[in-house]
C-alpha cells in the first residue's frame, strides 16, 4: 500500500466549537457497543487481511455483549460528576482506579462467555492460562495496561484484560448521560475516563459534518476541530495520507510531533465501528509508520509499547 499526502486546512481555517446544538459528548450504550463492533468485525473477518485475528475478536465482543449487564457499578457523586466535566476533569479517570469488585464481576462474566464460543485451540489455550493465573498478578496487569504501562503485561492476555476493562467502563458511563451537557470543553484525552481515543470520526445523521474522537475504553465520543493535531494541539497545519483521497480511513498526520491519529468517514461506510475498523486497516499503520509517523491513538485488543505515551490528563 502507498500514501499520499493532501494539505487539507490552512491553521486559520481550522474549526472551533460549533455554535449550534450540536453535542460535545456523546456517551454510549455498552450493550449496543459491543453488539456493533461484534457484528462489523465479523463483516469484515470474512475478507479483510488477518480474518482469523478478527473473527477471535469478534468473539471476544459477543462475549462482552453477552456479559456486560452483570457487571455493577458504584454509583458517583452527582456534583462531582458535573463539576468534572465542567472543567474537562474526567469523572471515572483511569490513573486512580484499583482492580476490586468491579474486576471481579467483569472477569467471571467475561470469561465464561467467552469460554462458550467456539474458540480456535490456540485461542483457547490462552484464555485457560488467562482464567488459571494468579488474580493478584493479573489485577496489577490490568492496572498497569489500563494506563498504558505494558512492560510486564504479557501480550497473549492483553485482548482479555482490554476487554474487561472496556466492559467496567462502559458500565460507569451509562450514568453520566444526564450530564453529558455538562462538558464544555476540549480535550485530547477522554473527558469522561482520561484514556486515549482509538480514532477519530466525522459522523453523518444529526452530528453530521462534525468530527468526534472517539474512546478506546469507554466507547464516549467527545468533539474534536477538524485537521488539528489531536496529539500536540500545535498551531501548525496538518496533512491527510491514505491510499487515495476517497478511502474511508486516512491517517491525520502531524509533522510538528510526528504522530498521526486515523481519521474515518461514516458517509463513505455507514457500518463503519471504529475499533473494528481500526483493527482491520493494520495496513495503514504500516504505511504510515514506513513514512515515519507514529501513532498516538490506542486500541485495547492489543499492545504497541512505546507508541502510546500517556499524557498529562
């Protein structure tokens, strides 16, 4: 696959926030989530590259669909859930969270759905050692992996662990709905967790035209200004590079920092589910990385150390 870059926007031309009732903060379902991203992955594990690597992750999201109702939430504290995302503090953030209750719901709910599909035998392997291990030692992987600290999270387990933490925090956002309006802000991380978006979309129907960045754990989507480096904010413009101008997904190139974000366009595929989408276009990355660009985007089905550098939240 070859790139080519288009300077689409001059700095000055750049969005800022729309002035009409467009929203700054989409949250989701967690149930319609996983359905979604279950059923697109399987669409294309049928003739993407890697089909096998994307049908298991298919799997992996019926199982979160088919178990998130029994993971619990503690419930927030109304006025710090308002006042957080009045002033873009994300009210479930990620850097103070321990693995407790929640995990444990979340990890027997999503393991015996799981165990239930049918798994190819190196796929099951896995997840028998996954389910096996010692809890202390995969609690403390999954608070490393949740804040992107992946030295000592052993890679086969990373697409599980993901997965669970996807299922506790898509459950703690269903009650931020009625506050939603409450977020007036713009941030490069999630407003609502402080995680780093997967990547960005400019949706169609009511939002469209508008371009959100969309959460690689809790599945919010949160308004971005379009051709802004999501990754520095600088001032400078920025460049788009796919495989042709039309493609659905491009990556949104930074040459200030050198990082790019993918960027899709829901009109071009209205069944487009960005983690899914963002799986299967692993030839973009190639591409873009061979052009010396790094990615600043994450997605928790797997692990790219060193390319997703926390921020400051």
């Amino acid at each position: 696959m070859t790139v080519s870059a288009v300077k689409i926007i001059q700095p000055g031309e750049i969005q800022s926030l729309p002035d009409d009732e467009t929203p700054l903060l989409v949250l989701p379902v967690a149930k319609d989530v996983f359905r979604e991203r279950a059923t697109r992955l399987a669409q294309l594990s049928e003739s993407a590259p890697l089909k096998d690597w994307l049908f298991f992750c298919s799997q992996v999201a019926s199982a979160q669909e088919d178990s998130v109702d029994q993971v619990t939430s503690e419930q927030l504290d109304e006025n710090i859930i308002k006042e957080s995302l009045r002033h873009g503090m994300p009210p479930t953030s990620v850097t103070t969270w321990k693995a407790g209750k929640d995990w444990d719901e979340a990890f027997k709910a999503f393991t015996e759905a799981l165990t239930k599909k049918d798994l190819l035998p190196v796929v099951r392997q896995s997840l028998d050692s996954f389910v096996k291990a010692d809890q202390a030692q995969l609690k403390k992987q999954a608070e490393d992996f949740l804040k992107a600290d992946e030295k000592d999270v052993r890679p086969e387990w990373a697409p599980f662990i993901g997965a669970i933490l996807q299922m506790i925090w898509t459950k703690k956002v269903a009650q931020l709905t009625p506050y939603a309006g409450s977020y007036r802000g713009e941030n490069s991380l999630c407003p609502v967790c402080g995680s780093h978006p997967v990547a960005s979309v400019v949706r169609v129907g009511a939002r469209d035209g508008h371009r959100y960045l969309c959460c690689s754990l809790c599945a919010s989507e949160w308004y971005a200004a379009r051709a802004r480096c999501t990754n520095c904010d600088t001032p400078k413009e920025v460049s788009m590079m796919g495989e042709t101008k039309e493609s659905l997904i491009q990556g949104e190139c930074c040459d200030d920092c050198q990082g790019y974000l993918k960027i899709m366009y829901q009109s071009r595929d209205p069944m487009m589910e960005v983690v899914a989408d963002d799986l299967a276009s692993i030839q973009v990355d190639l591409a873009l990385s061979n052009e010396g660009y790094q990615r600043t985007g994450r997605n928790m089905f797997f692990m790219v150390s060193g390319e997703t550098e926390e921020k400051e939240s």
